[in-house]
C-alpha cells in the first residue's frame, strides 16, 4: 500500500471491515488512514468510493474535490499497478462514468481476485446499474479464487446470493444467502440477499419469520437497516396487515428524526406508491389486493417536502423517479414536472461536459418516460402512463435498482392497463406475472379488478379468494414482532 504507514494500514483493514458489514464506522476509519497517511493512495480511493456509495450527489462532489487535491499530489508512476486501477475505476465514477468504473474494476479483479474492496465497489455498481448478470458474475467469477475459510469469503457468497437472486436463480441464492449469514449473523447484505429471494417467490410468510428471527442482527448499527425494514413492509403488504406496514413506515422508513438520504427516502416513497397504485389514492382497493382502503395521510406532504428541500440535481436518474413519485402522490403534480422540465433540459444541453456520464442515458431512455408516467397516472391520463411505460418495460432494470424495487414501476402499468381499457394487453401483463410468481396476492387482486371490468363476477370472485387465500396462509404469530422490529430499527 503505497504511502500508507502501519497505523494508517490498520485504519484501512478496519474501515474495509466495516464496509462489508454496512457499518457506520467505515467512514471514521477512512478518515483516520488518510489522516495519519494523507497521500495513502489506497486511503484516498477509499474515501472516493464512500463519497459514491449513497448516490448522494453533493458527497460525490465533495469527493471529487479530495481526489483531485490527492492526484495532484501524487504520479501514478510512483504506484502499484493494482492501485493505479482503482484510481482509474474511482476517478471515472467521479466523473460519472459508472458503466466504464465497473469495467475497470472487473478488469482488476480478474488480476486479483481476492481484492475484497474491488468486489464490493463493483457488485454495487452493478446494483446501480441494474445488471443482474454481473451481479452474479462478478462475484461468481472470483469466488474458486477464495479459501472458504477466510473469514471474508461469508461476506463474499452473501453478495453472490443477492447476484444469484436479480438473475432469476432463487432457491440457490436462498441457500448461498442462508449458508453467508450462518458465517456471520450481522452480515446484512446477506440477509438481504435471502429475503429478496423470498420476496421473488412470493414467499412472505418465510419472510416474515426469517426477519423476525433476526430482529437483533439487521435492525439497528448498520445502513441497511431501512431497506431491510422495507422488505419486512413488503411481506407484510403482500400478507394484508397494512397497519403494519404504516407503522414500520412511521418507526423507520421516514419520520421526523430521518437522515433525509436518498437511499432510504426512495424506499419509502416506493412503499407508499404501492399503496396508492391500486386506489388511486382515495379508492376503495389498496395495493394489497384486499379491497381495504389505506389512508396515507399527510406521510405524502411530508416525503414531498423532503424531497424538495434536498434540491438534486441530475445525478442518479432512478432517486429522480422516486421524487416524482412523492410528488404525485403528495398531489403536487405541478412539482413534479417541474422537476422532470429540468432534467429534459439537461438532457437537451448535453455537450462534451457530460459525455461519458452513465447517468444521462440512464435518465434520457428510462428514467424520463417513468418519471413522465408516474405524472400522467396522477393526472389519471392511463392511455399516455401505457405508451410511455410498454416500451420500455424490459429495459426498466437500465437506470438501477432491483426487481422488487422495479416492480413499482411494473404495477404502474398494470393499474394503467386495467384502468385506461386496455383488457388484453393488462390480461397479458397479469398472466406474465402469475405464471412467474403465482404467490402474489396484489397481482390475483388486479386480476379481479380487471374481471370486474370485463363483467366477469365469477372469475373476479375467484380471484380475490386466491388474494385472500394466500394472504390467511401467514400465521398471525409470524407477524406478532412487526411492532418490536419497527421499534428496534427506530433506535439507530
């Protein structure tokens, strides 16, 4: 580690350490190794890297001003090879490149397999990304490289998990993710990986319990624990306790005490959607496919103003797309567009500034037609939300996240298909996604809805006692922990 001193070296393993647990410590680590070290290249690139990882975009210039006072004070002829590419890598995220960072990275670990950092900044880029095959081959490519007795290779097979996952292998990245959190049981990207391959399955009620019984390992010291919390929200939609699901969103998801971070704010303005989709926000049938209404209350107003007070710019197209979401479903419809004006101008000013930049495609072929969709379902316009969104419904996953996290997206054009009369198109979308994943209890209640509209009582009837059926198969012991989880991940 060139110009890195024994305790700063220290520092690094320790901040390393905590990245791969999700840690909060990480950042007080990379601070010390570059404070005891300040031209340690392999400290610096650290820092970059933590400055990327929350897609926040004013970290990412702070960042991009540190790494470019430490280049210029230091020639990459004086470096390793190995450290020189992850200069590269970090300098081409930071200038937005994301798509050629995760080459680099890719190239590197093909020399050095068992670099833990490189691994960990690549698999989520390739989150970021929504690539699901190089989530899995990433990791999958240096996993023989590893003795399975290295106490980081646990960490490793729970990124694989999540790999195998988003690539549609669901029992085996259950058994990769289960087999990971057995090595380490705050490993939480693990669990994250195992609950993602419940929720791919309609498994919910397996869900529910896995979380419940893990309560003390992923809901609090680690920045997972709202996403993971997210999840338990999903499990508990899809089982019709949607009580639940508002009180782990007031506990955690967002509240008067939230952080005000992307990240966690796109998970519940995801969640409140859901909500919303079905009902359209006032009527009688909530995303759960019970047919009970769930008022949201002013949670929309208040997530709105978040949004709004945080002033992005055009930096991460998929945080764009949760903005508007939180501004239709505030009914500050005007806010929105005024938000989606922007980044259409961003795109037409393009010039040689942006080229390069991952995240102008990612805005101009996806992120705009959604945003633009989730506009015209607030304006009740379902016609414009089923042009914008067919498409492009199999590239979705080109501007970020993961399926569950896209499935907003999906259900926005499902309700648009059913409500705007387009019958088969919706009867087919229906079919897709019950041929999948028969355990949906949301998809058998949209297929009612559509019988409904097809005068179809019997098949409607049918439907809605598949959605309940499901539903009564959760124990109403497997969610008795909802409030205590909620209350436990309050604490962090």
């Amino acid at each position: 580690m060139t110009f890195t001193g024994a305790d700063a070296v220290r520092h690094y393993e320790k901040a390393l350490e905590a990245l791969l647990f999700f840690r909060s410590e990480v950042v007080t680590e990379a601070e010390a190794a570059v404070a005891d070290s300040p031209r340690s290249v392999m400290g610096n690139v650290l820092l970059a890297y933590l400055g990327l990882l929350g897609t926040e975009e004013k970290d990412a210039a702070a960042a991009r001003k540190s790494f470019e006072d430490f280049r210029r004070g230091v020639h990459l002829s004086e470096v390793t090879p190995r450290e020189r590419m992850h200069v590269e890598a970090a300098s081409s995220w930071l200038n937005g490149d994301l798509l050629g960072a995760g080459r680099v990275l890719g190239e590197l670990h093909v020399a050095h397999p068992r670099d833990a950092l490189a691994l960990a900044v690549g698999h989520q880029i390739d989150f970021f990304t929504g690539n699901a095959v190089l989530l899995r081959d990433r990791i999958g490519g240096a996993l023989t490289a590893w003795d399975e007795d290295d106490p980081h290779y646990g960490l490793l097979l729970g990124m694989y998990a999540f790999g195998l996952e988003e690539a549609g292998h669901y029992a085996q990245a259950e058994q990769a993710g289960l087999s990971a959190v057995e090595r380490n049981a705050r490993d939480v990207w693990g669990i994250h990986a195992v609950v993602h391959a419940y929720e791919m399955r309609g498994m919910f009620a397996d869900g529910i319990r896995y979380l419940d019984e893990r309560t003390a390992d992923w809901a609090d010291g680690n920045y997972l624990n709202v996403h993971n919390s997210w999840h338990y929200a999903l499990y508990n939609l899809a089982a019709g306790r949607t009580d639940r699901v508002l009180g782990v969103y007031d506990a955690v998801l967002h509240h008067g005490e939230s952080a005000g971070l992307a990240m966690e704010m796109l998970d519940a303005a995801s969640l409140l959607w859901r909500l919303y989709l079905a009902g359209d926000g006032t009527g009688p049938d909530t995303g759960d496919g019970t047919g009970i209404a769930i008022d949201a209350g002013d949670r929309w107003s208040a997530l709105s103003d978040a949004w709004a007070a945080r002033q992005d710019g055009p930096y991460y197209a998929f945080n764009d797309a949760h903005a508007v979401m939180a501004h239709v479903g505030a009914g500050r419809i005007a806010e929105a567009e005024s938000l989606i004006r922007d980044r259409e101008a961003w795109v037409r000013q393009a010039g040689p500034h942006t080229a390069g930049q991952s995240n102008l495609a990612m805005t101009a072929e996806v992120g705009l037609p959604v945003c633009r969709a989730f506009a015209a379902y607030g304006r009740r316009r379902y016609d414009d939300v089923v042009a914008l969104l067919l498409p492009i419904r199999h590239r979705l996953h080109t501007f970020g996240g993961s399926h569950a996290q896209r499935d907003a997206v999906q259900r926005t054009l499902v309700e648009a298909a059913v409500r705007s009369g387009h019958h088969d198109l919706a009867r087919t979308l229906l079919s897709e996604r019950l041929s999948v994943r028969p355990l949906c209890p949301y998809t058998w209640g949209a297929q009612a809805r559509l019988a409904d509209r097809l005068g179809d009582t019997a098949g409607a009837d049918a439907a809605r006692r598949r959605a309940t059926a499901q539903q009564a198969s959760v124990p109403a012991s497997a969610a008795a922990s909802v409030s205590a989880s909620a209350s436990a991940s309050a604490e962090v």
